[in-house]
C-alpha cells in the first residue's frame, strides 16, 4: 500500500507540472504499482475523475490531514479534456437530421398544404431510397458471396493446378526414367545380340573346322583299317615267311596297336569337341530366352509408357478444362461488377 501511494504521488505531481507548463510528460510511471496501473486512465486519459480526500478534525491527526491537503491541493492542479467518445460521421449526420427537423417544421409553418405533399413525396422518395440501398447492401453480400466463392475456387483450384503439375512432373520424371532404362535395355539388347552372332560364327567356324579335321580323321582311319585288312588277309602268307619278315609282321602288328590307339584318341577328342559343341548350343539356348525375356520387359515398359502419356494427356485436358470454367467464372462476376457499378452510379 505503502509504494502504490508513493508511486500515485509521483504520477500526480509528474502530471500537476505537465498541466502547469503546458509540456507533455516525458515519463509516467504507472507500470510501477498495481494502483496506478489500474488508475492510469482515469487519471490521465479520456475521463473524467472525482477524488475524495478523507480529512479529520481531531489534533490527533493533524500530520496526515495536513499530508492528504497538500496531495489534493496538487491533485486540483492536474488538468484533463475529457472528449466524448463518438463517431464524427454519426454526429454529423445527427446535426444533419435535426437540421433537416428544424427546416422541416420552418416549411410546415410557411408553406403548409404544399408541404405536406412535399413531405408524402419526400417519404416515397425515401422509401424508394431504403429500398434501393437494401437491394444495393444485397448486390454487395451477393458480391461478396460470389468474390468469397470466387476466391475460394481459385484457391482450390490453385492447389488441384499445383496438384497437377507436381502429378506430371512425377510422370515426365518417370517418363524419363523409364525412357533411360529402355535406351539401357536396347544397348544390353544390342551387346547381347552382337555377342550371340559372334558366337554363331565361332561355333560355325568350330563346326566347319570339325568337319574338316572328322574328315581327316575318317580319312587316316579308313586308310588305317584298310591296311589292318591287308595284313591280316596276308596273316597266313606271312606266317610262313623268315624270321625277319616275322619281326617284321611284329612291328607292323605293333604300329597297328599304335594306330589303333591313335584312333581312340581321335574319337575322344572328336566326342569332347562334340560336348563342346553341346555346351555352345546350351549356352546359346540361353542366350536366346535371356534376349526374349528382355524384350517381353520391353514391350511391358512401353505399355507403361503409353499408359503413362495417356494420364499425362488427361490431366492436361482437365487443366485446360478448368481453364476455361475459371475464365467464364472471372467474365461472370465482371458481369455483375458492371451491373453493380451501373445500379450505385443510378442510385
């Protein structure tokens, strides 16, 4: 209690010397207590404020009715110009109409009978007035319910466009997308293809070259078997041959077995080659299904493709549709603002 009344002391005082010097105050301290932040705008704002002083006539308090004089005594010098709080349009327009009351009951005096029909013609006139400003303050809701809409509309319709461009971006960036793994797809195609054919004519050149060495082959056996027939027709003529010719004959039976060894060997090579062969035309069977796999993905990325182009080519006949309503929408409420216009500019 103390430092609020310390504090409403130095307000006072603060604003005693503003009223006495006509000076606007640098500071007041009314955020500095409770109770003069509660009596800031009754002491120093637009009102008008009556303050008691509580005084006693006993000796016994003779300090603090001389201290609560000298507080008012200071009090009576703050000074405030209390306006009242009203709109100037309304006021004027009050002034108008009394004036036009004043005016009014001056013509019923002077002109009577004359007046009155003025009067009648004034009240159709200002009926007629009520009712074209209630259809303008119409006009005006209804404009403004169609700018609400309006602006609504485009708002969403703002959102859908933004919808629909973020929608075919996402599609041209798969569009791309799909488009970079088809080129990737057709150069793997290309590179399979190139490798098959380099395989078929390897595995040509490899079949010509069996053939050929198969020929040999057949040829040195045939010779071979021919002159195993030879030897042993001759077996008998031979037997009766010298000893020499019998070492002989061994030798050559010999170089038989040898030959005949030979020719075993040239048939498991010719069955590896065989195998090889085999193995080539294994691989070359895969080959063939890997290539027809990737173009069944191939085909299925351009179905997608094509799908994707045809939602692509919607959203954008829908955009363009929208366009349209909007732009009819816009020619609709300049429409009505014309009429608008033309009904204020009538009034």
């Amino acid at each position: 209690i103390n430092l609020s009344l310390t504090v409403l002391g130095r307000v006072i005082d603060t604003l005693a010397e503003s009223s006495r010097t006509g000076k606007k105050p640098v500071h007041l301290p009314y955020r500095d207590s409770v109770l003069t932040r509660l009596l800031a705008t009754s002491i120093g704002g637009n009102s008008k404020t009556v303050m008691i002083a509580a005084v006693s006539p006993s000796p016994l308090n003779h300090n603090e009715t001389n201290n609560t004089l000298q507080w008012a005594a200071r009090a009576k010098c703050v000074v405030q110009e209390a306006v009242v709080n009203e709109n100037v349009e309304e006021k004027l327009m009050e002034d108008l109409q009394a004036e036009i009351s004043q005016l009014q009951e001056q013509m019923k005096e002077q002109f009577g009978g004359a007046l009155a029909e003025r009067e009648a013609e004034n009240e159709a006139l200002q009926e007629k007035l009520k009712f074209n400003e209630a259809l303008m303050e119409d006009l005006r809701q209804q404009q403004a319910n169609s700018r609400l809409e309006l602006e609504m509309e485009l708002k969403q319709r703002d959102v859908q466009a933004s919808k629909d461009a973020a929608e075919k971006q996402r599609l041209q960036d798969e569009y791309e997308s799909l488009t970079r793994q088809h080129h990737k797809a057709m150069k793997a195609q290309e590179t399979k293809d190139r490798e098959m054919t380099d395989l078929y004519e390897q595995l040509e050149k490899k079949e010509l070259a069996m053939k050929e060495q198969k020929k040999k082959y057949e040829k040195a056996i045939a010779e071979k078997e021919h002159m195993v027939q030879m030897l042993t027709s001759d077996k008998e003529k031979f037997s009766r041959m010298s000893k020499e010719q019998q070492d002989e004959l061994a030798k050559m039976n010999n170089k038989l077995i040898k030959l005949s060894g030979e020719r075993d060997d040239i048939k498991a090579t010719h069955q590896r080659q065989a195998d090889s062969l085999k193995d080539a035309e294994r691989k070359m069977k895969q080959l063939e299904r890997e290539r027809d796999e990737m173009q069944a993905e191939f085909k299925k990325h351009e179905r997608d493709i094509e799908e994707k182009e045809e939602k692509v080519r919607k959203l954008e006949k829908n955009r363009k549709k929208l366009e349209t309503q909007l732009t009819e929408q816009q020619a609709a409420a300049a429409e009505k603002d014309a009429a608008l216009k033309e009904l204020t500019n009538a009034k």
